[in-house]
C-alpha cells in the first residue's frame, strides 16, 4: 500500500503548453472534424474521414498500478482500493480510479500523480466540518481560499457560481485559464449549502508535452468548419453557410483514437440550399493543431 497525501490539488503544472512561437497562419488545408450524431443517422451525408464520436472514455484493469493506496484529503483520511483505469478519449490524462465503499471516489492522474477528481456520494459523519448555511458569494469564497494554497488565482478566470446539482441542493463554482483565448485547463468544486466541499474535478490535459496553442481568431475556427460543411454537403445543393458563430469557449484537447490534438469548440450556423431550403446547425467541431 502506498500513501498519497493530496489537499484536493497537489500542485497543477501545465507541462510544455504555451502560445505559438512559430509561424501562427492557420494551414491552407486544415484537417477539421465533426461531432457525428446529426449525420449517423443519415447515410446520405456520413462519412467517417470527417466526423467522430469519441465521448467518454475506456476502462481497462491493470497490474502495475497501486491495488490500494490512504489519501488524505481535506484533512480526512480514506483508505480506497483500486478499482480501474481509464483512458479518456478527449484528454490525454490516464486516470487510475479508486473507491472507498460506495460513498467515495477517488481518480488519479497515471503519468503525473495528481488528483483528477474525487467526489463524496455521501459524506462520512466525521467528515463535515461546516453545518450553517451559506450564500452563492461565501462558497465561492471558501473555493478561492483553498486554490490560493495551491495555485496562482490570479492566472484564472472565475466562470461561474451558482446552484446546481440534484434539487439544486450544491453550489458550484469554476475556473478557467486561457492561453490565446482557448481554455487549456478547467477546475471546477462543488459545496453543499454548508460550505463542504464535496465534489472536485480538473482538466488540464498535463501531459500534452510541446503543444503551442494558436493565437487564432475565431473566424480561423468558423472557416475550418465551413470548409468541412462544405465537403459533406457537396452534391447536395448547398448554396452557402452563413450567420456562423462560435458559442461558448474553445478547449484544448486531444481526441485519443486519432493520436491528433485539436481545439474543440461548438459552431451554431444556418445552411442556404440551393431550392431555397434553409436549416440551422449546430454541432461541436474539432480543428487540428498543426505540428
């Protein structure tokens, strides 16, 4: 048994991520794919060169990782077993799972050893600490207070805080940080109406080792895909793709059955046919960072 000691972070370091330093004009041919649940359906239009459903993730059980481990987690010891591996299809992260009974779940980084997430589906009696109620602004406040022992707050940007969960019963609060206007690491803490922090989850795709990140504007983004709206709909009387916009942010991340790094981001646009029909679309894109 090995002992892991982890205040809900260890430390996040972004490992080799920066903004381009090369040459940063977008490729004449860019390799661009598309979410396939609004063609999967449609035979006439699918076509798997370009679109992909890599949601979710694999699991595997295996032997050269730590079949049970103590962690320490805001000042309360779990003693967990291990349970799986997962190999997450649109991060890098290999995340080795352990549970404590039912009620806890415990998800580590392999390569790094870092918490990845960990989530209370009841709270043990010993572990609550606060049983006032809060407000919106102080559960955020308890967030910054810990993040601030772990990391440089002032590299991030507040998203969010607010109700959410099951019977709006949690808050939740979220941090992004940006390199050129793509978020490259997301944390988000979740507290009962107490102030306990109960759930807790990261993205930093740590281990994309050497990705710069392209200091590109959003039409670079909107003309990769309309490019590839164009491909699929060809011989299909497309006219044109207009009133294009991209909705909400942009992530880093990194589709595992392809080995590509991309940025993924939603594209809302409507599609002029050429007998005059219009239909609006919105699906997630993911656009390829050139080596």
């Amino acid at each position: 048994m090995k002992k892991i000691i982890a205040i809900l972070m260890t430390g996040i370091i972004l490992f080799g991520l920066s903004g381009c330093e090369k040459d940063d004009k977008p490729p004449e041919e860019p390799l661009v794919l598309v979410s396939d649940s609004h063609f999967r359906d449609n035979p006439d239009l699918y076509n798997e060169e370009y679109m992909i459903d890599y949601m979710g993730y694999e699991t595997k059980v295996e032997d050269d990782v730590e079949k049970s481990a103590t962690f320490e987690i805001h000042g309360y010891t779990i003693t967990a077993d291990y349970e799986n591996t997962r190999y997450l299809y649109t991060l890098k992260e290999v995340e080795t799972t352990y549970w404590s009974g039912r009620d806890i779940s415990l998800t580590f980084d392999k390569y790094t050893n870092e918490l990845a997430s960990f989530r209370f589906i009841r709270f043990p009696e010993d572990y609550i600490k606060k049983t006032e109620y809060i407000t919106g602004e102080q559960a955020k406040a308890i967030a910054d207070e810990f993040l601030e022992t772990q990391i440089d707050l002032k590299e991030w940007t507040w998203v969010d805080n607010g109700f959410e969960g099951d019977s709006s019963l949690k808050y939740g609060i979220r941090y992004d940080k940006y390199i050129n206007n793509v978020v490259v690491m997301r944390l988000l803490i979740q507290t009962d109406l107490y102030g306990n922090i109960q759930n807790y989850i990261k993205y930093t795709n740590s281990v994309l080792e050497g990705v710069s990140v392209p200091d590109w504007s959003d039409e670079v983004y909107i003309d990769g895909a309309v490019g590839l709206l164009k491909k699929i709909y060809k011989d299909k009387g497309l006219k044109e793709v207009k009133d294009c916009e991209i909705i909400g942010d942009k992530t880093l991340a990194y589709l595992r059955p392809r080995d590509l790094d991309v940025v993924e981001y939603y594209m809302n646009c409507m599609l002029v046919f050429e007998d005059g029909t219009e239909e609006n679309l919105y699906r997630k894109f993911y656009y390829a960072i050139p080596d």
